[in-house]
C-alpha cells in the first residue's frame, strides 16, 4: 500500500499545533518513510495566492529531491469567504467554485492527481434540497475544469463537521448526479466513527468508487492510539484492490500535538497491521 500524511498537523490548522514551513515537512515526512504528502490549502502552506509560479516550481522540484509525491489536496473549508459550494449566496458559491478551480491548477503544478471536494453546508433559511443543488452544480463545473488538467475530484461525506453530504450513500448519490467521469469518493474513518457505523462497510459500499481515504482514530489520534481496530478497513482495502493513497488526516485536535511523533506512530501502526492481511 502506498501511504500519505495530511499537512493539517503541521501548519496551525484548524487550532494551533507547532508549525513548520512546507519545505520541512516535505523532508521530514519524507524520513519519516511516507510514499505522499496530502496539503492542506491553507497557509502557512499551499494558500495558491501566495505562491507564484516561482514558488511552485520550487515546491515540485523539493518534493522529487525528496522523492515524496503530492498525493491529494483539499481546500480549506470555511473562513472570511465562506467556501461553501452549497450556499444560498451567489457571490459565496462564485468564489468558491473559482478557488477549488485555483486548487485543481495548483494541483496540476505539483503532479497531484487527487482534489477532495467537501460538498458544503446549509444554513437557516435555505432548503436541502436546494443546497444539494447547488453542490451538485458546483461540482459539476469544478469536475469539468479538473478534467482538462486529469485530475480527479473527490467527494467526501463529513458528518461531524456539515449537514449535507453525511454518509456513503450521500457521496454516491452527488458523484453520480454530477455525472462526470472523473468524480470518485473517499470517506475519513473520523467521520464514520462519529455516526457510529462500520468504517470497513464504507470500503465495500463504495468499492470502484472509492479513490481516497482518510484514516484517523477518535479524536483525531494517530491509528492505534485511540482505540480503533483498523485492521478490518485495512482488509477491505485490500479485498476491493484499493490503489490509492492510504491518508492520516491526524494530530491537530489539540495544540499539545507532536507533528512528526503522531506521523511515525500512525505508519508503524499500519504498516504492521498490512504485514497481518490475508
């Protein structure tokens, strides 16, 4: 299997954790034995307004020095502008499609193949029904704009965290609305074990369709230390011969974190259960 680590757990995001610029990380997850970084949009990071073409460059040839890939990129959900594909507000939905086209441009800079789309929220006052519309036509045009660069687009359910797209069947049902072939889904085993249900059931529900995941114990700790089993999602990834990156999403629910420890305990802790798979 080839594994990721989230940059979340490096750059201050969403509470404050140690910080390091993305160089450092680049090379430490690289040290660490990681196959792909997953980064997070935001800075002190990949925020693609802050970084030229210069800068991009610089970015991409670190990352072949160190001979680590950008495996996946997600948008940071929220903040000043909003960044809901579902909103009500025209405006918001505008700047929210044109920053996830930025991201998918940033993407195709650094070689990664994978952009995570969170399918947004509704407020009172506005329908789901209507705000499904909206992320569904979000969607649709941010797929058609990653599909000229092949990179595909990600739909995540995030129960803990939104109200629109909670479950597996939730992600399935808006990939296949958008209706474009380079929209798969993923899942977070965190958001799984907040609706109490089976993260390995995600894995076969989804099956073909999955092409990312994120693994995080509860409360955010690395795999192994917060007392789920994650062998049965390990075996499942091998039974339906899933090829993508193996992601910790993990690490930065408290500022007490320590970056490169919750990286080293979170591949140890899978790596010795994929030596147990049948």
């Amino acid at each position: 299997m080839k594994y990721a680590f989230n940059t979340w757990c490096y750059s201050s995001f969403p509470v404050w954790v140690p910080a390091y610029p993305i160089e450092e990380v680049i090379k430490r997850l690289s040290g660490i034995g990681y196959d792909g970084i997953e980064i997070g949009c935001a800075a002190p990071h990949a925020w693609p307004y802050y970084l030229n073409a210069e800068k991009r460059k610089e970015i991409k040839e670190l990352l072949d020095k160190y001979n680590i890939k950008a495996s996946s990129m997600l948008p940071a959900p929220g903040g000043g502008p909003g960044a809901n594909p579902a909103s009500s507000i025209t405006e918001e939905r505008n700047w929210t499609v044109q920053h996830y086209k930025d991201v998918v441009d940033l993407a195709s800079d650094l070689g990664t193949p994978t952009v995570l789309y969170v399918a947004g929220w509704y407020i009172y006052g506005t329908s789901q029904q209507d705000a499904w519309k909206y992320s569904v036509d979000s969607l649709t045009e941010i797929a058609e704009y990653a599909k000229k660069k092949n990179i595909t687009i990600c739909v995540e359910p995030t129960s803990s965290d939104s109200n629109l797209v909670q479950t597996a069947d939730d992600a399935l049902n808006m990939m296949e609305q958008a209706g474009q072939s380079n929209i798969g889904v993923m899942f977070d085993t965190f958001h799984v074990l907040y609706r109490n249900e089976v993260p390995s059931d995600y894995v076969y529900t989804m099956g073909k369709n999955l092409k990312h995941i994120h693994l995080s114990d509860y409360n955010r700790l690395a795999p192994g230390q917060g007392g789920m089993d994650f062998l049965p999602v390990m075996q499942a990834l091998k039974d339906i011969d899933f090829d993508g990156y193996v992601t910790m999403e993990v690490g930065f629910s408290s500022r007490s974190t320590h970056p490169d420890s919750v990286a080293r305990l979170s591949l140890e802790h899978l790596k010795g259960l994929e030596k147990q798979l049948k």
